[in-house]
C-alpha cells in the first residue's frame, strides 16, 4: 500500500492537483488508487470530496474511505451533480484515477474556470482534449508517474493512526489458494474486492516450525 496505491494517490494526484482546505475534489475511479486519493485528500480539509465510479460496491467503498458524495455515472449526471452543489462553476480539483478516454475527458469537464486536473490514471489508448472548448478556462492538466518520495511521509500517518493502509485489504488467501485469489481479484466490481493479500500456506509454516524444532 505504502509503495503504491497511496503514493500514487497522494502525489500524483492531490500534491499534484494542489488540494488546498475548502476545496471541492472529484475523484473519477473509485478503485484502489482512486480511493488512495480520496483519503489522502481528506489531509487538506477540502470541503466536499466527491467519488464517480459505475459500480455501487466500489462507491459504497468510497463513502467508507471519506467520500461525502457518491455518484454513479451510469445513471446520474457527475458533471450537473457538482454544478448544482457549487453554483454551476465546478470542482476545484478533479482527479481522473481510471486511465480510459472518457474517464480522462469526464474529468476535465467537471473542473472549474482555473480549476486543476490531475490525471493518475494509466492511459491505453488516446484521450481526447477539447481545446475548442477549454482554450479560454484557464485549466491546469498534470500527469506524472509516482516515484514514492513520500513514502516517509505516508508511512509516518500510518504510524500516527492518521492514515489506515490496513483498511485497502479486503481478502487474504494462503498461498496455496493461489488461483481463487486471482478470481476473486479478477472479478473485483462483484465481490468488493480492493487488494489481496497471499500469505504463506500454514501447513508450510507448520513444516518450518518442526524443522526448527528438530534443530
């Protein structure tokens, strides 16, 4: 977690997207990466952080790690939603944390006049951007690649109980129950799943223990 996710989430998207007290923070992508950032915004006292995703249990996962918006975008509105709650300018800071086209333009759209896109999503394919229409909005777009700097940081939020890096594991398998790991990670919007912890098998443990007894 420490690594990654929450590095990822931190750097890349709200140092990045300069999360500042009293902000509104959209987050597109509630997947572990996404939700990294939610937490990690939660740091900056912003004033509402909002999570857009198409699953549910992935929202619900969202309200739990400090989202005080959810919003399914296979049947609501994200970008009228945020216009009606700041008085039709938009976000502040939109984070895109999916890596597809329409994830990417979503995000841009959803950002105030000066408003600030962190993109920490990884890209496949080309995402379009419309100059046509944001040319005069004044918009800042970062992107970037984590590089972990602020681990140290991180890890002392952790130590404090300010940050819970335990909370990203949902599942834990031996090593032994390899392959329905895969599955259930594999199948993540269903299940809930967000990291998946393997662990040696007991009976190898087991086998260990003797062998150091026997010694």
């Amino acid at each position: 977690m420490l690594a990654d996710i929450l590095p990822t989430g931190y750097e890349v998207g709200v140092l990045a997207g300069r999360v500042r007290p009293g902000d509104v923070v959209a987050v597109v992508g509630a997947g572990p990466v996404g939700l990294a950032a939610i937490t990690c915004a939660r740091l900056f006292s912003p004033s509402h952080v909002i999570a857009i995703d198409l699953s549910d249990a992935r929202l619900k996962a969202a309200r739990e790690f400090g989202a005080d918006i959810t919003i399914n975008d296979s049947t609501e509105d994200a970008a009228a939603v945020i216009r009606d709650l700041t008085g039709r300018l938009g976000a502040d800071v939109a984070i895109e944390a999916v890596g597809t086209p329409a994830t990417f333009e979503l995000a841009v759209k959803l950002v105030r006049p000066g408003g600030r896109i962190a993109n920490i999503g990884v890209h496949g394919k080309p995402a379009m951007l419309h100059l046509e229409h944001e040319w005069a909005r004044d918009i800042t777009i970062t992107i970037g690649l984590v590089d972990a700097s602020s681990t140290p940081t991180l890890m002392r939020l952790v130590a404090t109980g300010q940050l819970d890096a335990g909370r990203f594991v949902t599942h834990r398998f031996s090593m032994n129950e390899f392959e329905q790991a895969y599955e259930v990670f594999g199948d993540a919007a269903s299940n809930g799943a967000l990291k998946v912890v393997l662990t040696r098998a007991e009976e190898e443990e087991d086998d260990e223990r003797e062998e150091e007894e026997e010694e």
